[in-house]
C-alpha cells in the first residue's frame, strides 16, 4: 500500500492574503487542489490523506468532490506543527488501516503543487531500495550564516550543502517507530521530518528534486507558480 500523506495544517502570519496559502485559488482552483491532482493521477499511489488545517475539513472534501480526487479516503485534523500533524496522519495509519513496514506513506507539503509525476516515482522507487526517499537539490547560490538576516558572518561551502524538499517516501515500519522514538525523548516541534530524523542520528536518502518544485510561502511565489503553470500548458 502506497498512502500519500498531504500536509494542509500550516498557517503563516506573514502571508499576506485572506485566506491560509493551501487554499488560495490560481485559475479558479485552491493550490491544494491542484496537489492533489498530481497524486490522484500517480499510478502507484493507491489513497490519499489530508492533513488539514482545523475548520477547514469540510472545504477540502468539497473540492474533493468537485475536482474528482476519488482517491482521498481520510481528513484529518492537524496539529500544531508539521511533525505533530505529520504523527497523527501515520497514527490514524496504523490504528485504522494497520500500515506495517513494507507499506509507503508518501509526505508531501500541499503548498508544492509543481510537484511531478517523476519525482514522485523517484521517491518512491529510492524508499524501496534504501527505506526513504527524500526529495532534494543541490544549492546554487553562495551561502552564509547569519544571526540577524542583516550581517552575513561566514561563508558556508555550498557543495556540503542540500535544499530537502517533499514529496518525502518512508517504509511507514521505519517512519511510525521514528516518530515514536522522537516523541518519548522530547524531540519536538521540527517543521521537517529530516530534522527530526537527523536530530535522533539518523541519516537521509536522497531522491531526486527539482528546482521548479516550488514552495509557496509568499505571495510572489503565488505569482511565480501562476506563471509556472501557465507555461507548463503550453509545452
């Protein structure tokens, strides 16, 4: 069983707009919805499960049954930050479906709605052959460590450096006992499960990621995912 877990909890002050950044309507469709689609359409992804943000759960099964997502079969409630929200999607996994290891929950950010096709498949086929797979590019930009983002103070090797993004592939055994592991010893409030998992000693497997895979977060990105699509439809 192939589970993709979307992650529609957050919420972020600093977005200027009426409305969380997952719901936010390009072309007359909510980013969220336009997540889902990409998952909907993956050949081995066999269900889907939002994560949503608390009051929402209604909105989202509407646009559900709007755009034909017929693969969401579960909306949950979210918690105060992506690792909260992230353990009680794979909780409702285990407690309701018995998702064993050898079964992939597949983590993804609704707020990526670039995400592909291949990169999905990537993810995937890496968290079969080494028990995760996690989306990731090389930085291209010089880098620096800051206190205060006014005053760079030294200049970090970028080649020992890499952006993680999602879609994030985990043996659901592996990610669950993780998870659990994390929470008995205090380990908490991290807003990527890399964090958590490095933060317990573990290391990454990377899969491929994509530079037009973008994140929403402001409302520039808006724009530029608005233009990405635009250009994707006409290719």
């Amino acid at each position: 069983m192939n589970t993709a877990l979307i992650l529609a909890a957050g919420t972020d002050a600093r977005f200027q707009m009426d409305v969380p950044k997952q719901f936010v309507n390009v072309n007359n469709r909510p980013l969220l919805v336009y997540t889902l689609e990409k998952f909907q359409a993956h050949s081995e992804i066999d269900e889907i499960i939002v994560i949503c943000l608390d009051g929402w759960q209604e909105m989202v099964r509407v646009y559900a049954k709007q755009f034909h997502i017929t693969k969401l079969t579960q909306i949950l409630a979210g918690g105060d930050n992506a690792q909260q929200s992230t353990y009680l999607g794979l909780q409702f996994l285990k407690e309701q479906k018995n998702m064993q290891s050898g079964d992939i929950v597949i983590i993804h950010d609704a707020i990526r709605p670039m995400v592909s096709e291949e990169l999905i498949t990537k993810s995937i086929r890496k968290c079969r052959k080494s028990g995760m797979g996690v989306a990731a590019i090389r930085v291209m930009d010089a880098v620096m460590r800051t206190d205060n983002g006014k005053v760079g103070t030294e200049s970090i090797n970028r080649d020992s450096i890499m952006k993680i993004q999602t879609p994030q592939a985990f043996d659901f055994g592996y990610i669950w006992e993780m998870h659990n592991l994390a929470k008995a010893k205090g380990v908490t409030g991290y807003w990527d499960n890399t964090g958590m998992l490095t933060s317990l000693g573990e290391k990454i497997h990377f899969s491929e990621g994509s530079d037009l895979n973008i994140k929403v977060n402001t409302t520039e990105d808006v724009a530029m995912f608005r233009a990405l699509y635009i250009m994707s439809q006409t290719e």
